[in-house]
C-alpha cells in the first residue's frame, strides 16, 4: 500500500517548469524597468560618446525582449494558476505592490518608441507611441486606483508592515507624466491638437501619484521610526523611497519642455492658460518644484543608500530579486533632470526636423494633387 501511494506522489508531483511558473513575480519586470531606463538616459543624456546611440538602440530591443517574455509568463501564470493569483493579490501586500512593476516597463518602452522608432522612421510611430501612451494612462490610473481600493477594503497590512514597495503603482502614474513629456518633446509631426491633450493629462496624473505618495511617505517614515528597517533580504526595496520624487521632478520639467520649448502652448493658443505668454511661467514653476521635489528624494537617496551600503560592509545584505530596485529610482532622480538644458536644444532641433518632415511630406501631397487638377 505505502509502494501504491509513494507511485501516487510521483504521479501527482508537479513538475518544475509549473512550480517556475506558479512561483513568478511581477517583481521580475524591474529588471526590464532598469533596462529601460538605461537606454532612455543613453538616448537623451548630454553626455555623448561613440556609440552611445547603437548602445542604448541594443538596450532598447533587449527591453523588448525582456518584457515580451515576462509577458508571455504572466499569462500563462495567470491563466493556469488563476486561484493562485487572484489570492496572492488580495492577500499579499507585495504581490499587490509589484503589480506597478509591468505598466512602468512598458511605458518606458513607449518612450523608446517615440525617442528612436520615431526619429528614425517618421510620423506612423509617432502615432503608435501616442496610442500606447494612452494605453498606459488607463493600465497605470486604473491599477494605482485598485490597488488604494484593496488596501481599504481587506485587512492585508498594517502602518507598522507596510513596504516600500507600496509605491510602485505610484511610480508607473509618475513614469506616465515622464513618457507624456518625452513623446510631446520628440517624436516626428506631432502637432498641437495631438499633443496639448497629453501634456494636460500628464499634469493631472503626476498631481494624482504626488498627493498620494505624500500620504504613503508618512505612513513608511512611520513605520522605519516605530518598527525599524525592513529584513536583510528586502533592505535594497528602500531605494524605491526614491522613485515618486525624482520621477515627480523628471515628469513636471520634460512636460513643462513641451510647453515652452516645444512651443505647443503657442501652436495652440486657446483659453488663457494655453497660450504662449503662459509657457515660461509654467517653464520657470516647473524648475522651481522639481527642485523641492529632488531635495526630498535626496534625502531618502542618502537614508536608503546609507543603509544598503552598511549591510554590504557588514555582508547582512543577500542577493535577492529586490536588488533590481537600486537602479530605476537612482536614474529618473539623477539622470534625465540633469539634461534639461541640453534637452531644450534637442528638443528645438527635432522640432525643426520635424517642420521639415510636414514641409517635406506637405510639398509631396500638394505636388500630387496638383497633378490631377
């Protein structure tokens, strides 16, 4: 009998690849975060080298490769554990948490897009950068919404257990004012009727994750005074501390870029706000909050960083999934809002190459329609 039911176990043993499959976490797409935030900043960065370019075009197809796996496992976890996760969701303030980790990798592949796919091959990217960006309104306004729902509604943490982690879906809203900056500021023939709507919503939504992330920030000042630091395994999550901040402060300069810049208020001049005498008064408020907003992320860069490198001296800090948490927050706090100047010239000259690009394409259409007249 115990032979008969020892056969039964093997039988019913479930093979590794499903246990791979039913263990995985949107934790793993901070890994297509990092790499998609390191191409955005080769692309854009001042600081220029041979081949940074191909470099950052190379990161760029890998983040593509990165995330359409991720995918492809997400639904294949979701659909043959669908209890599984569904339970994990509503149960695990983690597992809620990382869900925020998908729409931010995606949304820095919808500023590749407009960077390098735009750039490179004209207007019909331009367009699906702008639909992908809208996509990404509803994915990332819709998750952070339910997911401040499901923190009301069940008992799944305490202010004294809550993780750092709980501002992921804080940051994809943050990283979707970032991307409406840069797919306004650079892809080809975008006009104003296209892009004062994005600039607009762009505006709404980082005010929608700053109030909030204030609330989350108080509530884990909280819990870092009263209880202590995370375990040693989770202590690299508290560089996420950084990410709405110094996503805040990249989100409100690029899209105030666009304003001024651009000169998309001026082409569109309409109402009292969108007009071009408004577009270096939201240009200089812009630098001025950014400012605040990057002296509070220094202070949790020096908190969170000061912790992680005194668990590395004194080897408390084992390697974990969480260590691809250092690198999204450091790089949108750091990276993009030191090359806003240099981006005022880059931004000036694509807008020139795209005035060329509709004279270009406009002088074809007229010619052409010339022709049958």
């Amino acid at each position: 009998m115990s032979q008969r039911d020892g056969n039964a176990t093997e039988l019913h043993r479930e093979p590794k690849w499903s246990i791979a499959i039913k263990s995985f976490s949107p934790l793993w797409f901070t890994i297509s975060m990092d790499t998609g935030i390191l191409s955005i900043l080769l692309n854009l960065l001042p600081y220029h080298f041979a081949g940074h370019g191909i470099l950052s075009t190379i990161l760029f197809i890998f983040n593509i490769a990165l995330f359409t796996a991720f995918t492809l496992i997400s639904i294949l976890r979701a659909s043959k554990f669908r209890h599984h996760v569904r339970t994990q969701t509503f149960s695990s303030l983690e597992e809620l948490s990382y869900l925020g980790a998908p729409p931010t990798a995606f949304l820095t592949l919808v500023a590749q897009v407009s960077l390098t796919c735009s750039t490179a091959w004209g207007y019909p990217w331009t367009v699906v950068a702008y639909v992908l960006w809208w996509i990404g309104l509803v994915w990332t306004v819709g998750l952070t919404s339910f997911s401040f729902v499901v923190l009301a509604k069940r008992n799944i943490t305490s202010d004294r257990q809550l993780t750092p982690a709980i501002f992921l879906p804080l940051i994809s809203v943050m990283t979707l004012g970032t991307t409406a900056g840069i797919v306004t500021n650079y892809s080809v023939g975008i006009s104003a009727s296209m892009a004062i709507p994005v600039i607009v919503v762009g505006y709404m939504a980082i005010g929608y994750a700053f109030f909030l992330s204030l609330m989350y920030y108080a509530y884990i000042a909280h819990k870092l005074i009263a209880v202590g630091l995370p375990e040693p395994g989770k202590i690299p999550t508290l560089v996420i501390t950084v990410g709405p901040m110094g996503q805040f402060a990249t989100a409100i300069q690029v899209l105030s870029t666009a304003a001024s810049s651009r000169g998309l208020f001026g082409e569109y001049n309409e109402g009292t706000w969108l007009k071009v005498s408004a577009a270096s008064s939201v240009s200089a408020a812009a630098v001025l909050i950014a400012l605040l907003a990057l002296g509070f992320a220094f202070m949790w860069i020096t908190v969170s960083w000061y912790v992680v490198v005194e668990a590395l001296v004194k080897k408390e800090l084992p390697f974990s999934l969480t260590w691809w948490s250092l690198i999204f927050p450091i790089g949108v706090a750091l990276g993009i809002p030191q090359q806003r100047e240099e981006e005022d010239e880059q931004a000036k000259e694509k807008k020139e190459r795209m005035d060329r690009y509709i004279v270009r394409n406009g002088s074809a259409g007229g010619h052409v329609s010339g022709s049958h007249v």
